[in-house]
C-alpha cells in the first residue's frame, strides 16, 4: 500500500514538472510572438522605419510578413521542444 502511495506521489510530481515545463514553453513563445507582431509591428515602428528592407521600412515589414514568419518558427519551434520534452517525460507518441 505504502509503495503505491510513493509510486502516486512520484507520478504526481513528474506530470506537474511536466505542466510546468510545457506553459513555461508557451508562455514565452507567447511574449516572443507579442514583441513581434505588437512591439515591432506597432509600438517601435516609427524607430525601425529608417532601416530598409525589401523596399520597404523595417517596422512596416513586421507588420506584414515578418510577425507571420516568426509566428511560424514558433509553431516548428513548439513541435520540436514538446516532444523533446515528452521523450523526457516518457509521454512521447509510439
């Protein structure tokens, strides 16, 4: 009875690093992707609109492709550290 308690406990504290590992993984994909789209798109573009890119200003090009493009890296980046993570965990897909 004893061993399955510890087993329990053991369980427990494994899925909770796991939880936590998993929103800190979000929450900073998130901040990322809202400096991204929101800070360079919006707030800093007139500091960024004398640096030229593609025939057009920095900011203005954030706003338009480049928040897309990071939010995408970020997805590929997501996939790839979750199932680095559940392969930690022992959680991983078969």
């Amino acid at each position: 009875m004893a061993d399955q308690t510890t087993k329990a406990a053991q369980t427990a504290e494994a899925d909770k690093g796991y939880w936590q590992a998993n929103v800190r993984i979000i929450l900073v994909s998130l901040v990322i992707w809202a400096v991204v789209s929101f800070g360079f798109g919006i707030l800093l573009r007139p500091m960024l609109s004398g640096i030229a890119v593609g025939g057009t200003d920095l900011g203005f090009w954030f706003a338009q492709q480049g928040s897309i493009l990071v939010f995408l890296g970020l997805i590929f980046f997501y996939a790839w550290r979750m199932n680095r993570l559940d392969r930690e965990f022992g959680v991983e897909e078969e």
